[in-house]
C-alpha cells in the first residue's frame, strides 16, 4: 500500500506546525511550543492453558490512552486556560470540574489540516513549570498534563 501524500505533496508531513484547540472556549490562548503524548495501547491479561507450558493466551481488557502534555511559555493570569486549570487545580474541588473537548491538528504550510485528533472529556491534572537556570537564557516554560476519556483521529 503507497503511503498518503499531504496536501502539499510533501512526505512525510513536518511536525513543527500545529494548532490546538478547546471547544468550550474558543477564544483560549492555544499556542503551544509542544504537544506530546498522543497514542493509544491495548492491555491485556495472560491467561494460562492448563497442561500448555510453551505459551500463554494473551486476551485483550481495555485501551489506555497516556495523558495529552502542552508546553508553552508560562502565560498571564488572565488566560482562560491558566484560568481553567486554576479552579480545577487549585481550586480544592470547590467548583466541579468542567471536562471539554480538545482537538489537536497537525498542519501543512498553508494552514490546512493534515491529520486531526480529537480528545473527549479533557481536564487538566497536572500543571508544572520546569526548572528555572541562571546560566541559561531561555524563555520560563509551563506543562500542562490532561487526562480524557478517549480519543479519535478525525482527519
């Protein structure tokens, strides 16, 4: 089977260029330096044949999905997405949590969506800004962890 071309014509497509975003609040600041964690894996449970000692029955329980890492510059309180993840947080379970669907693209030169990811049920359950370092001048980065229920590749 041939491989897909991109829109562009370009093989294999460039990472670099992506676009996130929240369907509750589509106005949320979404420019991320990286997204990772995108994947999907099958566990399963061995299970012995009686009087079978070469090999056991691997059987299939459930699909575990890793949880979806954005990284960006650290952003201004005001930013509905520093907002977000402040009243789930550190909001000691005040407020109910508000799960939302989230979409990642992978996009070609012109902007267009090469491949699509949606994310069901997304909330935040870690936020973490890494390391500061005096000998290096670097822009201060936050990580924000999301936990979601399934996803689905849409493009």
């Amino acid at each position: 089977m041939a491989p897909a071309i991109s829109q562009t014509g370009e093989y294999p497509p460039s990472a670099f260029c992506f676009k996130v975003a929240f369907a509750l609040y589509p106005q949320m600041d979404t420019s991320f330096q990286e997204v990772s964690g995108i994947g999907s894996e099958i566990t399963f449970k061995d299970i012995a044949e009686g009087g079978e000692n070469r090999y056991k029955h691997r059987l299939p329980t459930s699909v575990k999905h890793p949880l979806l890492s954005l990284k960006r510059g650290i952003a201004d309180l005001k930013s509905p997405l520093v907002i977000w993840c402040k009243t789930i947080l550190e909001g000691d379970f005040i407020a109910p949590i508000v799960p939302q669907p989230l979409l990642v693209y992978l996009l070609d030169a012109n902007q267009a969506p090469l491949r699509g990811w949606s994310f069901a049920n997304a909330y935040p359950v870690k936020w973490e800004i890494e390391s500061f370092n005096s000998t290096k001048n670097e822009v201060a980065i936050e990580k924000i962890d999301l936990s979601y229920n399934y996803s689905n590749r849409i493009v």
